[in-house]
C-alpha cells in the first residue's frame, strides 16, 4: 500500500513540478546542457521513490523534491566546473560556500521559477526549431509528458518522438539559442511563434487528431498554464493576443463536459445540455476577451473568441447569432483564408442562407489538395447533401468521411449519419 501511495505521488510530481525544475535546472546548466537539468530530475524523483518506500513520504514532498534537486545541481557544478563549460551567468555564484545557499534560494524562488518557465518557453519556441519537435520539446520540458505519452498523443513512435527532441537539442546547442526572453523588436514575433505552438498544443487536445479519446483534456489544461504564465508576467508588455488567446481556450473549454454522451457519442453543438457548460470557465473567457480589446487590436485570436463567445451567450441553439458569426468570419478569411477557415465559414453560411448556398462555396475550395484528404470536408458537404435530401451523394460523402476520419467517436458519429440517409 506504501509503495502504490509513493509511486502515484511521485508520478504526481513528475507530471506538476518537473517542467519548473528543468527550467530552474537550465538557467544553472545553460540551454546547452538541457538533457543534464532533465537527468537532474530524473535522478530526483527516482531518489524520491526510493527513500519515501523506506522511510515514509515527507510533509512537503514537492519542497523535498527541490531541495535534492538543488543539492545534486549544486554537487554537479563543484564536481564539474573545470570539465564543463557553463553558460549560465549565475554560475560563479556558486562556487563559494558563502554565495551558493543565498544564491541557490533566489535561484529556487517561486519568482525565479515562473521566470525561468517564460525562457524556457521562448528557448523550446525558437524559429530554428521545427513547429514539430518544438511541440515536442514544449511537452517534455515544461509540462512533465513522458515520450510515450507525447508519442500517443500524436499518433507517433517513441522513437520518432525521441528522434525530434533529439534534433531540438542539437539545434539548442549548434545555433547557441539563448536562455532567455528577447527583447525589444525581436519580441513580438518570438512571442508569436510561442503562442503558435501553444495553440497547437490546445488544439490537439481539444479536437484529438487519432485515437480513441475526442478531448484530451491535460493537454488543454498544460496550454491554459503556460499562456497564463505569459499573462502574468511583465516582461511581456502587449498581451492583446495573449489574452485573447486565453479568452478563446477559456470559452472552448467551458463547453468540454457537453461535447459528449455518457455513452461517448459525440454530440453536436444543437444536441449538447447547455446546462453541462462550466460558467466559471466561461466568465473567465469573457473577462480576458475584454482585457483583449483595450489597444483595438485584431488578430485570429481576438476573432476566433469571439466566435466563441457568441456561441456561449446563446441561450440555446436556435438563437444563435448567426449572422454576426458569419460577419466574423468574413474578416477571418481576409486575415487567413486558409481551406479549414473557409470550410467553417462555409458551415455558418449554411446556417444563414441554407445548404445551396453553402455547397456553391464549398466548390470553391473543393479541389485544394489539403480538403481531399480531410474527413470534416466530406462529412460537412454529407450534411448539407442531408438537409437538401440528395441521400445518394449524402451516403457517398459519408462513407468517405468515415473511412478517413481517425476517429473512433467520429466514426461512430458518422455511421448514424450514414444510417439515417439507409433507412429515408
């Protein structure tokens, strides 16, 4: 019983306390050495695994963890400061009894740590890293995700997930990325390029690209914390896009409980019990949505929240505002007229000036290369074959929609589409 209390305490830890301790670890080691701050953790928790079976669980077993974690950093630069060579500018501090503890605690501080999260962000992010093995990075460093978890969640081996922070690392240490959060006009692209990859990492969560979980609700969360993190800091000084980003993640997650059956059935957005919907989640959306608009910023993300919003302020489906959602999307498209964005645009059109109208602009863009593969492309054009009664092409836009979607519940949800078209 001990053993299986110790074990899911310490996976506990790994998952909430590793990402800050390799942080930490780095602004010590240097952005070079970053496998050493995650050996560093590694060899902690396992230390903690060990002796917490024997001698029982601490009171504080997250203080306990960095307290040894600070101890083997501390051990590791006495033992090797004429072998490796350090970036870190905090280093020397180190050296002497009388600098190393007062230097290690405001090293440790909970300040220091929130900082040294924010560079590890930009230093996973930079521009010379792949947006894949940036990803990548991002989830083994700052939020405790092991390779095979990484790996499951994007539908990958481990080794290629290995293969990927392996290619990031050597980008780190062969292009000499700094540690630390760029300044003046190097900022505002850098921080898109995070935020980008943030996104993506919400994303994934929200819509799962594979497998058989529809929502992955911790990669979500994990995306929720870092852009909080960017939100509360000062040395971020525009947060226009920061905070519209969170009003969108808040709102789309408010909605996560409804999106699904007890069954696991997908529900669409007229079908969920909007009496499922986390009202604290949605007013936090709606509060940074309005922090968002103070400096009249427009990005995608100030649009795609709106959107959101609207969805979240009606009161059920048929009074959706669905004219100024397509007026929304309209200004998205200038902005990004990518096949997806005008797939959706699409979808509310239906809303607004019925299925013709949308089939005729989903021919448009039928041919883009992206959409031929692309399961929603076919299902979406199903349901507007649906609603005008043409089963035949409903059925056939179905069956392809099913045989690419990597789904299971998509599948499933399909396939009552297709038997709905069987049984007319």
């Amino acid at each position: 019983m001990q053993e299986s209390k110790v074990k899911q305490i310490v996976d506990n830890l790994f998952r909430h306390d590793s990402g800050r301790l390799v942080s930490v670890l780095t602004r010590i080691f240097g952005p070079d050495n970053l496998e050493l701050a995650e050996d560093v953790v590694q060899d902690s928790l396992v230390e903690a695994l060990n002796q917490w079976t024997y001698k029982g669980i601490p009171d504080n077993p997250s203080g306990w963890l960095f307290m040894v974690a600070k101890n083997k950093a501390l051990n590791i630069v006495n033992r090797e400061k004429y072998k490796r060579k350090y970036l870190s500018d905090v280093v020397h501090f180190l050296d002497s009894e009388w600098t190393a503890e007062p230097a290690l605690n405001h090293i440790f501080s909970e300040q220091q740590i929130i900082d040294d999260q924010l560079r590890m962000m930009f230093t996973c992010c930079h521009p010379s890293i792949s947006s894949d093995s940036q990803v990548a990075l991002t989830l083994k460093t700052l939020c405790g995700f092991s390779i095979l978890e990484i790996a499951k969640a994007f539908l990958t081996t481990e080794e290629n997930i290995n293969k990927r922070l392996v290619r990031a690392r050597q980008k780190i240490r062969e292009d000499k990325i700094s540690f630390d959060v760029p300044e003046g006009n190097d900022l505002e692209p850098r921080l898109t390029a995070v935020l980008e990859t943030i996104y993506l990492l919400f994303n994934e969560g929200y819509s799962a690209s594979g497998g058989n979980e529809l929502i992955r609700f911790e990669l979500c969360e994990e995306a929720i914390r870092l852009t909080e993190i960017i939100a509360s800091h000062e040395a971020i000084k525009n947060k226009s896009n920061v905070y519209a980003m969170l009003a969108l993640m808040y709102l789309n997650a408010s909605r996560f409980k409804s999106r699904t059956s007890d069954r696991g059935d997908i529900l669409t957005l007229a079908e969920q019990d909007r009496s499922k919907w986390d009202l604290s989640l949605m007013q936090k959306g709606f509060y940074y949505l309005e922090k968002s608009t103070a400096d009249k910023t427009l990005s995608i993300y100030h649009i795609l929240a709106t959107i959101s919003a609207y969805h979240c302020s009606a009161r059920n489906f048929e009074t959706t505002d669905w004219k100024s959602i397509l007026s929304l999307y309209d200004k998205l498209a200038i902005i990004d007229d990518s096949p997806l964005v005008l797939l959706n645009r699409a979808i509310v059109l239906s809303k607004v000036n019925g299925p013709l109208s949308a089939l005729k602009e989903l021919k448009k863009i039928e041919e883009n290369p992206a959409l031929e593969s692309y399961h929603l492309f076919h299902s979406t054009r199903g349901e507007f074959y649906l609603q005008l009664n043409d089963l035949k092409l409903a059925s056939e836009n179905f069956e392809k929609a099913i045989a690419l979607s990597p789904l299971q519940a998509e599948k499933d949800h399909l396939k009552r589409k297709l038997d709905l078209c069987l049984k007319k």
